[in-house]
C-alpha cells in the first residue's frame, strides 16, 4: 500500500518564531522522498507536522487526495520511525510489534500474520521471542521498522533511523532500507542531515535550510545542477570549490570570466540579465580539477594537506591569489605538503553564482 502525499503552503510557528515558511511539496505514492539539511533547518518540524505530532499553522497536508492535517495521528494512514527505538523493554520483539495492533482491537490471527509477514521482511523471525537487551542496534531498528510494517501504513516516516547506529551498521542497514523500499514499494519519507544516506536513498532529495526549501531533485540533479551556492556547498564531499571573480563579458557565445585565483577562463554560458560581477563566483567540484603533468600548461597550486582515502587521493591548496582549492587525484598520487602542481580545470563543470547565491550552469551540462 502506498499514497501520494500534498504539502500546500504550510507554515509553522511557534509564537512569533517561525520555523517553517510557506512550504509546498507533492510526494508520489510509492516515491522515497529524503529532506536533507543542516540542524535547525525545520525538517524533523515538516516531518512531525505530515504525521500528526505537530500542529500546521498555515496551509494543508492531504494524503492520497484527502486533507489530514486536521486529524489525529492514528487517522493518517501514516507510521513513523523515530531516531530512538522507544521499544518496550520488558516486551519481546513480537510483543513490541503487536502492542500497537492490540490496542485498536485488531484480531489475534491477523496481529500474527502481520508480525510474521514484517519479521520475514526484515529477517528478524528468529529473534520474535528476543527482548530489546539482548539485541543489537541494528536490531533494534528493525524492531522499531517492523512495528511499523505492521500498521500497513499509506507511508512510512523515518526520522534520522541511523544517527544511532556506527559507521559501519549504518551502511549495512542503509543497505537494507533500500531493499525493503524495493519489496514493499511503500511511499517513505526519510529525515537526515548526512548526504550519503540522502544520495543513496532518495528517489530525489527535498534540501531544506532557513525554514524554506532550497531544491527538490534526483541526487544527480542537485548534486550536478545546485540551484544555488548553499546546495554546491552542502552537498558533495569534499564541498565544491569557490572562486571570487572580478569581472564577467561575453565573448561570441562563451563567457569570458576574469578571476585572481585563475586568470581568465571562458565558460559556455550565456551573461544572465542584470548580472553584476560584484559578490559573484565561480565553483566546481574536486574531481573537475586535475593535475597535468610537469612542464604542462596551466594554473599553479601548492598543496596544504593530503588525504589518501586508497581509491582517490584529495589534496586541499591554495592558488597563487591564496584562494583555498581541492583537488581530487587518483590514489597513486604522490603529491607532498609544500609541493608545487599544476592543475587544469574542466570548465564544461563550471558553475556561475551570483551575489544572490543563485546558480548558473553550462549549456547542456
């Protein structure tokens, strides 16, 4: 079972703060949508308001064409996946999955089927007779899915899963979201503040900062298109390089941008309306930079620090102006601190971005 999900202009505030400003979002039924952002941003506020646990103050949330934010949590056809597991410890696993179902009187044989049904899902069935302490946290976060399996919500609402869990558990049961998005193609609504588990997970990403929706997009979209210099910036590791320009002038159908860091460098985009070079940059993307070889032409860099990560090797610099760059090299890279390279850049990955933080890219890119 899954449902489309429509947020029209929603607002919320808490007295004369606002922490929520005229939000609007359509979810397709069975999408697993992800809001990406930095702490404070209102996303765990969006996320509490589409399942009841928060008041809406201005505009209206419809699941499946019909309005609920007028309606008890328990009336929305929704479940959520909180960042604590909250289970019962006194309860076995089968119980805490139950518990909910038992209360609103639901048949005992149908209670089993559901809780046999979520427990074969999530590969748990061999733990249904465990107690929370005697389970991992990865464990326990199937627990806590499971209990929400067997509700048969419209959509699933997971805020922050993971947070909980360590590096390694949470790439396996990243892992494990995903396939069960596949099995049960159920609308999903994912909160987090980590990019890898928003470009992994979402159909597209929802990122959020200062009360307000900044893109919605596929990961690839935000990732190689950011609408503005804030998503350049969040998201990608390492962020994405800047560069201050001074001045900007067409010439035939490139742009011809003078900066200190570069010099001039000519870019296939067309001079936006009303630019001014003032407060404007350039950005690109580490792995958009290379090094050439020795004696070959291009801009100068010395290296600060290196990070060898085995596959890639990062080196962060500075240009002969001091603007800070990285560059991404393969990871045989013998680069040293101090050492002097040349680096050449692809400026078909070239972004614009004006004083207002709004982007501008490339032609066809």
């Amino acid at each position: 079972m899954s449902a489309s999900i429509e947020i029209t202009n929603v607002t919320k505030r808490y007295g004369a703060l606002t922490v929520l400003s005229d939000i609007s979002l359509a979810i397709s039924a069975g999408e697993f949508i992800v809001f990406l952002g930095p702490s404070g941003c209102g996303k765990s506020t969006l996320l509490r308001m589409i399942a009841g646990l928060e008041d809406v103050t201005e505009g209206t949330i419809s699941v499946d064409g019909v309005r609920v934010d007028t309606l008890p949590p328990g009336k929305r056809g929704v479940a959520m996946v909180f960042q604590s597991y909250a289970l019962y410890p006194h309860m076995t696993v089968a119980q805490n999955m139950s518990f909910g179902l038992e209360n609103i009187g639901v048949a005992k044989a149908e209670i089993e089927k559901r809780v046999r049904f979520a427990a074969d899902t999530l590969e748990i069935a061999h733990l249904l007779d465990r107690k929370p302490q005697k389970l991992s946290g990865g464990q326990r976060q199937r627990v806590a899915i499971g209990r929400a399996i067997v509700k048969e919500p419209k959509a699933f609402l997971f805020d922050e899963p993971l947070s909980n869990l360590d590096a390694a558990l949470r790439g396996r049961t990243r892992l494990e979201l995903a396939q069960l998005h596949g099995r049960l193609g159920s609308t999903m609504v994912f909160v987090t503040h980590d990019q890898v588990e928003a470009m992994t997970l979402a159909d597209r990403i929802v990122i959020m900062q200062d009360r307000r929706i900044e893109q919605i997009g596929t990961p690839m979209e935000v990732y190689r298109r950011p609408a503005t210099r804030f998503v350049a910036a969040f998201v990608g590791s390492p962020a994405m390089n800047f560069i201050p320009i001074r001045d900007a002038v067409m010439n035939g159908d490139r742009l011809s941008i003078d900066t200190a860091g570069l010099g001039t460098v000519s870019v296939p985009l067309h001079l936006p309306p009303g630019f001014s070079p003032e407060g404007a940059e350039l950005g690109i993307r580490a792995e958009d930079v290379s090094v050439a070889a020795a004696g070959a032409p291009g801009i100068a860099l010395t290296a600060e620090v290196i990070e060898r990560l085995g596959d890639r090797t990062l080196i962060y610099g500075h240009l002969e102006d001091g603007t800070k760059m990285t560059v991404e090299a393969d990871g045989r890279n013998a680069t040293r601190p101090g050492d002097r390279l040349t680096i050449v850049l692809d400026t078909s990955a070239l972004h614009l971005f004006d004083k207002t933080g709004a982007a501008h890219h490339p032609e066809g890119d």
